[in-house]
C-alpha cells in the first residue's frame, strides 16, 4: 500500500518572541493534531518539550563566570496516558503561566550545554525564567516523558535541519532525554556543525544538519557576498533524506544576508548587494519563497514519505536594534499577548510561509495517478522516467460500461499556482471526439457554477476535509514509519496529503469541466 506523506506547520505560539541568536525552540513546539493515537501523542509529547525549551535559551550574555547554580529537581508523576485532556485544541493560542515544578534539565544536570549558551555558568542573576510552561487555552499538555518518548520513538530516526534554531532544538532534546539515557555522539563533520547521535538502548538515531538556507550556497573567493543556487537543494540534507523517519524543518534568518542569486545557471539577482555587479535587488522574500517552493516540492514528490514538520519563522528576541548592533534581551518575564508585535521582516517571512505551505495539500491532481481520484479508471501507466510538465502523456484503460475502454491522454495544462490542470484525449479505445477536461482544486468548499456552451458535461468531486481527517483515523501505524490510506484523498499533483482535525473546518471543492462529444 502507498505511503502518504504527512506535513505540519509549526507555528510561534501568541506571547512569544525569540531570536536568531537566542533561544529559538519554542516556535517549533507545537504540531498540529495528529491522526492516529500513536502520532497524537508523540507530537503533543515533543509540542511539550520545546515550549520547556524556551526557559533555557535566554543565554548569550557577557557576565563574568562565577559557580553554577544548582536548582534541585523534583521528578513529578508521569501522565498515565500521554493524551490531552481534549482531543481537539488550538496549541498555539494559550499564554504562559508559572510552573513550580521547575525545568526538566539544568546546566547542572545536562553536561552537553555549550558553555557560551550556559546562562547561569555565565552568572545570569535570575533564575524564575525557569519556572514557567505553556498553557494552550481549552486543554493542558502533560509534562514531557523522557522514558515515553523514547520508548515511541525506538529504532527510529529524527532529522533537525536548518540553522542555529534547529541546532538549539536538538541541544535541548538531548538534554530532556539524557535525564533517562545517556546519548552517544557517532559523527560530526569538519566544522562540528552537522552531528549525529544514538541511544543505543532504544536504537534512536538523532541528527542535526547544518543547511542554514535549505538550497546549494557557497562563497566565492574573498567575496563576502553568499551565492545561493535557488533550483538546487543542499545535497547535504537531501542525500540523507529517505533514512529518517522524522523531520523537522526550518530555516529564515540567514536569508537576510548579502546574496546572490543563481537559477538555471544563470544569475537572476541578489539581496542587500547596494547595486553592485549592475543586479537587480530581488530581496530576501524572492529567495526564501523559491527556497520554501523547492523544498515542498521535494518533500510532495519524494517516494520516501516520512513525517514532516516545518517550523515557521521565529521573531527576534532583541529589544531597540539587532543583535549585532546593539540590542537587548533584559526581559525576565514572558512576553504577553499583543505586548509585542513582528517587525516587518518577521511579518514578510510569515507570509511567505503561509502563502507556500498553507495551501500544501490544496494543488492540482496528479496526472500519473488519476484512478486515485477518479474511480471509473482501472489502471493507468506513464513512461520510465515520467515528469509531470505539459505535453506528457499517459495510457488509462477503464472500467466497462462507460464510452471510453481505453484512452492516451495528453497533459495540456499545469499550473500550481491557481491549482489547474487540464488534458485532452489523443488516442484509444473510445467514442470521444475532441475531449478535454479541466480540473480545478478550490481552497474553499464553495458550489461554483459554469456555463459552458456546447453542452458541455460538469463533474463535480466534492471531498471535505472532515472526509479525509475521520479516514486518516482508522490508520494507526504500524511501528514502520509508514502511513495508510483509507478512504478518499485530498487531492493535489503531489500525491495524496493527510491533513490535521484542525484542518477539518476548512473543505476542498475540486471542480471538473469535460467537453465533448459522446
């Protein structure tokens, strides 16, 4: 059976605000709801783990070194279930409230915190930034399990790919769990940037892997300008990619740095150049939009379906300028909701995430697999190294009873962007004459009405969202890695996505305009 492919967008919760230097961990803490019992937990276990992450990544300070401070720590009872005490809850709206019970590490208890990012090593006077944890309205997490995690995520493999954030997100992982199992460290590169890590007990294999812009870049000669290759991911992460089991994926910060951009072998333009080398200034959003595009295209057409989540931009930490020119980060309380609001550059980001992955699952059907959406068709077949691009064909046979026993249909249109696709009939078993259909996929669940002239035939195929969520329920997995798939999809080009219960208000009309003559 086909393996789906599952993406969540993790987002900053409202009241918090953090940086490119500082802690980061928190924006990806939180994954939408998942579908199955197993996945559920595991995500609303790791959800938990990086909001607590928040508390310890205040760090970048210039004190002078006095004695750690040991804070004692408390083992409370685990949660017997793991489970939220709702089954449905917007993680991301919710504040943050005093935790007596302390964090699940310290610089005393976790031996891996670097000691530039060890704030009290580095004499931070204050401690009750430790005391605080994340309270979603309308439900409460547990406190984060080491032992189950682990335990749920043996023989499995978890990928952290990006920047500084994702590296502060592994640091704090490795933390949590060492309180159970010490880690052991089995590979870093040259610039002990990119590493990996096992529990040997469980068989957990842990990455993190330094691609702080997703796609190809290198500098050239004394240069300090950074040559981004937009149609090229980073081969570092790309070439690991079918052995995890889980990712996470993010990135942002660094595309506001000089760049130049290449496409196609050709330099199309750059960011922050100040109209050297006569290029047109493009700007960040150019290169992370084409980036974000590359990378959901890789992970939609990918035969290798692991889970993935990508964690959306983080808003700087630093107060009254940036951290390399003279900005602060004095706070010693949470931010509270509308205390603070994005800047520009944040705002941009965000709405260049949004625009990419909101609409992941909601593109255009895909043209080899058209017996997934259309059940009249028995089989289909396409040509060894089949693309998807206008003017590719495919041979369909179809179920009796219909005019049609078999046709070789030509894609005539392919546009991602306003979720169209559309084909005509070339050849066959048929009694079609100038057939063609065009297919839209529509965000909203809307009865949209056309008239045609010529008689023409409208198909509609209406699939809710609710759909598609009550038959991502019925698959549990299995303990590969692997999801099932029940019951009808949401469609798209890329295959067949699974979408979350918070998904479930939003619904697909997908609406079909075939002509011709019977």
């Amino acid at each position: 059976m086909e393996q789906q492919l599952t993406l969540v967008l993790l987002a900053t919760p409202k009241g918090a605000n953090f940086d490119e230097q500082t802690l980061h961990g928190a924006s990806s803490s939180s994954a939408r709801s998942t579908t199955s019992s197993f996945t559920r937990t595991f995500l609303k276990f790791s959800v938990y783990f990086s909001l607590v992450a928040l508390a310890y990544y205040f760090i970048i300070s210039s004190f002078t070194v006095p004695p750690p401070i040991f804070i004692a720590l408390d083992s409370p009872p685990e949660s017997p279930s793991g489970n939220v005490s709702s089954p449905k809850c917007d993680l991301f709206t919710g504040d943050w409230i005093p935790d007596p019970s302390g964090p699940l590490y310290t610089n005393h208890s976790c031996p891996h915190i670097q000691d530039f990012q060890n704030c009290m090593l580095n004499g931070r006077p204050d401690v009750n930034y430790l005391f605080w944890r994340w309270k979603p309205r309308g439900c409460d997490l547990p406190r984060f399990s080491s032992s189950q995690f682990l335990d749920r995520v043996r023989n499995k493999w978890w990928a952290f790919i990006g920047d500084s954030i994702a590296r502060n997100h592994v640091q704090s992982l490795i933390c949590i769990l060492s309180q159970v199992e010490e880690v052991v460290e089995i590979y870093h590169d040259k610039e002990f940037r990119s590493k990996i890590w096992r529990f040997p007990s469980h068989n957990f294999t842990l990455s993190v892997i330094w691609s702080p812009f997703l796609v190809k870049s290198e500098t050239l000669g004394t240069s300090s300008d950074i040559q981004l290759y937009l149609d090229q991911l980073d081969h570092k992460w790309t070439h690991q990619y079918s052995n995890f089991d889980y990712v996470v994926i993010s990135g942002g910060k660094w595309f506001l740095k000089a760049t130049i951009f290449h496409e196609s072998n050709t330099v199309t333009g750059c960011h922050y150049c100040h109209g050297r080398y006569n290029l047109t200034d493009l700007g960040y959003d150019y290169s992370y939009r084409k980036t974000l595009k590359l990378v959901r295209n890789f992970v939609r057409d990918s035969t290798h379906k692991p889970l993935v989540l990508f964690r959306t931009t983080t808003p700087d930490h630093f107060e009254t300028a940036e951290w390399n020119a003279g900005g602060y980060c004095n706070r010693t309380m949470p931010f509270k909701e509308d205390e603070a609001k994005l800047k520009t550059v944040d705002a941009v980001m965000r709405d260049v995430e949004l625009d990419v992955f909101q609409n992941f699952g909601e593109v255009v059907l895909r043209f080899d697999k058209p017996q997934t959406y259309r059940h009249f068709i028995k089989s289909c077949s396409v040509g060894d190294g089949f693309e998807m691009r206008v003017g590719c064909t495919r041979a369909v046979n179809v179920i009796s009873g219909l005019p049609v026993n078999t046709s070789t249909e030509r894609l005539d249109i392919l546009d991602d962007e306003r979720r169209v696709t559309g084909f005509s009939i070339i050849g066959g078993e048929h009694r079609l004459t100038n057939y063609k259909s065009v297919t839209t996929v529509h965000r909203f669940e809307k009865e949209l009405e056309a008239d045609l002239d010529g008689g023409a035939r409208v198909v509609r195929y209406a699939h809710k969202l609710a759909t598609v969520t009550e038959a991502i329920a019925r698959n549990a997995g299995d303990g590969s890695g692997a999801q099932k798939m029940d019951g009808p999809p949401c469609l798209s080009s890329g295959g067949l996505y699974r979408w979350r219960e918070d998904a479930v208000a939003r619904g697909v009309g997908v609406v079909g305009l075939s002509y011709g003559q019977w």
